[in-house]
C-alpha cells in the first residue's frame, strides 16, 4: 500500500536533501556545472524541498474474474511547513494531501467515490560535518478517509528510525526500522537501501521505489522508474467500511527545468499487479480482486526553494 510504505524512500532521501536546507544548486558559485539531485518519480515528496502538484490518470483497470472495473483519477500535493536547524539537528515539518476520485462501476455497490488523504510529517535528522554518519527519525500522522464521517478508524500513524552511512560521494547506504498502525493493523518492517551517483547518472534503489536516471543536459533529465499506487481509506457506508487498492506503476519520465525553481514533468507508463479489497466494520474481507494492467499518464509540476 503506497500509504503504508511510501515513507521509507522518502525518508532515506531526506538525509541526501533535508527540507530546510537549500538546494546544492544554488549553493554552488556561477558557472559551476549543477549537481545532479534525487528524482522524485510521482510527487512523493523527497529529493529538493519546494511545492508539488501531481495529477495521474489511469486508464480502466478491468477485474479479472468478473466484467467491470475501475477508472482510477489522483491529485497529489506536497507544502513544507517550517524547518528550524540547532547545531547538527534538523527538524522540519510538511503537509500532504491526495485527491482521489474512483469510479467502482458498482463492484461492492460502489460507484464514483472522491476519498481524501491528509498527511502531516515531523522529520528530526542529525547530520555532522567531519563523519560519513548520520541518523533521521519521523512521525507521520495521517487520515484517510471520505470525509462524510470521521471515526478511529480513519486514523494512520508510521514512524521510521534510520541510520545512514556514506560510503563515498557517488555511493550511500542507509538501513533502518519502520512502523505503521491503522485500523487495528500493525506492521514493523526493515528499511534498507542505497543511492549511487555518477553523474550524468542516478540509481536509486530505496524500497518501494526505483529510479534509473540520466541528465542528459543541464535542464532535461530522462528517467524509468517503479513505485506503489493507490491507498487505504475508511468510507462511511452501509455495507462498505474500508477501501484497500494496491498496486504498482512502471513509467518513463521526462523532466524539464523551465526556470530556476519551476519544474515541469511528463510520465507515461503501465498500472500493475493492482487489487481492490472491501472490508466492513469489522475488517472482515468482504469482496476482492485483481486487477488487470492498464496504462496510465501523468503530468508534475513542481516549484523548488
């Protein structure tokens, strides 16, 4: 569930590009060549801090062992809030929100549904200057939801403590904890993963996510990536309490620097591996199902401090 685990990429990349501090581009003197930074592949919200706007269409995932299917529309945005640095420590805030408009086409008695995702984060790093370690840890209260009546259940809560070493400039490596509880299911997973940079190319293997990028000039970059997709929420009806739509997206991206601080991007690419689950007040699994590959189209737009 990219609710679930969206966080441990997100995390790891906050050690490379902390939310308060300024991007290694700017910092550099005129002239200099620019550093290539972390791709943010779908809005996720990592790599350098600015405002993010991201819109996917998916294409009819059918079912696979029934007529029907899903028609699958997500608004993603991403604001930092403040950030105040003491010494070797950070700590920042951020606020997300997803906009997710699905159509059931009466699967579980379900029609057109908007379900809504709001997410703050508190992020606390420790990163030294004279030592290739440091550390990160992060709370994240969140709420999914329909919004036409709130309880408990709508309630999420994920934390990561994490650990990272570099092991030189072009290679770091990070390993750590996580954990996430949402109606009255818990989970407490690894987090592991590596970040290898030559420029003018980029692999970031951080699961759930991985990018393979190459700048090819100072403003476009090309990359292929792999990331989850979907989410939980808590709706408010009768028969149908909770909503789970897993799955992943394979895409190609074009990203274009427009000006020194807005960012445009064009992906394209497949949904896969995709089901839908119906759970009701008791979280007992009423109906589920696989879903088939669809393809799917996507346009960022992204302001950077």
């Amino acid at each position: 569930m990219k609710v679930t685990t969206l966080f441990l990429s997100l995390a790891f990349c906050s050690l490379s590009s902390p939310l308060s501090a300024k991007s290694e581009e700017i910092l550099q003197p005129p002239g200099r060549e620019k550093r290539m930074g972390m791709i943010d592949p779908a809005a996720f919200g990592f790599g350098q801090p600015g405002f993010v706007a991201d819109v996917t269409i998916v294409d009819t995932q059918d079912f696979e062992n029934q007529p029907g299917g899903l028609d699958f529309m997500e608004l993603r945005t991403i604001a930092p809030l403040a950030a105040k640095k003491w010494g070797d420590f950070l700590i920042a805030g951020s606020l997300g929100y997803t906009l997710t408009d699905v159509d059931f086409q009466g699967f579980g008695g379900l029609q057109d549904e908007t379900l809504h995702t709001l997410e703050a984060q508190i992020t606390v790093s420790w990163r030294p200057e004279n030592t290739p370690w440091s550390t990160l840890a992060f709370v994240t209260p969140g709420l999914g939801t329909d919004f036409r009546g709130i309880s408990a259940d709508d309630f999420e809560f994920s934390g990561l403590g994490l650990i990272n070493y570099k092991v030189s400039d072009e290679l770091s490596l990070a390993g750590g904890v996580f954990g996430r509880y949402a109606a009255d299911d818990s989970m407490l997973v690894p987090a592991l993963g590596f970040i290898w940079q030559r420029e003018p190319f980029v692999v970031q293997l951080t699961p759930p996510f991985a990018v393979i990028g190459w700048q090819a000039t100072e403003r476009l970059t090309l990359s292929l990536s792999a990331y989850p997709s979907g989410g939980a929420w808590d709706l408010d009806d009768s028969a149908v309490n909770r909503v789970n739509i897993n799955g992943w997206q394979t895409a190609a991206s074009v990203i274009y620097q427009l000006t020194d601080h807005l960012t445009l991007s064009l992906r394209g690419g497949f949904n896969i591996a995709g089901e839908v689950e119906l759970q009701d007040a008791n979280h007992r699994v009423i109906d589920e199902e696989d879903l088939e590959t669809a393809p799917f189209g996507a346009i960022n737009l992204r302001y950077s401090f």
